[in-house]
C-alpha cells in the first residue's frame, strides 16, 4: 500500500563550533534520488533505482535502532569518506572542513 503522507529522513551538518547555538547554519546532504529539494527534478532511472536513497525511505518508518546502518552512514559523511560521498547528489561542505 502506498501512504498518503511521506516521512523522510533529512541528513544535515553544520560547521558551527556549537550546534546547539540558534544562530548555527544547518547544511542538507542531498541525495541522487531522494525526494528533497522541490525545485529539482524528479529522478527517474528504469528498472533500477539508487539503493542508499530507497533504504533511507524505509528508515523513515522506523527507529535508528532498527536501521544501525544510518548511524555508520552519518559517521562517514562526518569523516568527509570520498566513497560514502559519492553515493550522494551534493556535499555542502566540498572544499571546506567536514561538519
């Protein structure tokens, strides 16, 4: 069955020394096909589709517990890992120091 409403996991990093300041800018990991930015177009490859941003749909309905893998990921993108990064669509912090 197909949900009328979407609850998608949102990946962001900030390069404040204190995240928890209200001033700090949050920057979003964009994925290749993942539903974000509403100004992109939409992805569309048959019959395949990217794997990383199908699991990330999935690990929306459940908690992080059950998907460890999430937590690995976010350390990896933390870590600036060029083969993690290259599964995605942008890194907002290219060029600069990791999140």
């Amino acid at each position: 069955s197909i949900t009328k409403e979407r609850t998608e996991v949102i990946l962001q990093g900030t390069s404040s020394l204190d995240p928890n300041d209200p001033t700090a800018v949050w920057e979003e990991f964009e994925f290749k096909c993942k539903p974000g930015d509403l100004r992109r177009r939409p992805c569309f490859i048959s019959p395949y589709h990217y794997r990383l941003d199908w699991l990330m749909w999935f690990a929306a309905f459940q908690t992080y517990e059950q998907n460890e893998w999430i937590i690995h990921l976010a350390g990896k993108l933390l870590a600036q890992e060029e083969e993690t990064l290259s599964l995605l669509a942008t890194n907002p912090f290219a060029g600069r120091d990791p999140p």
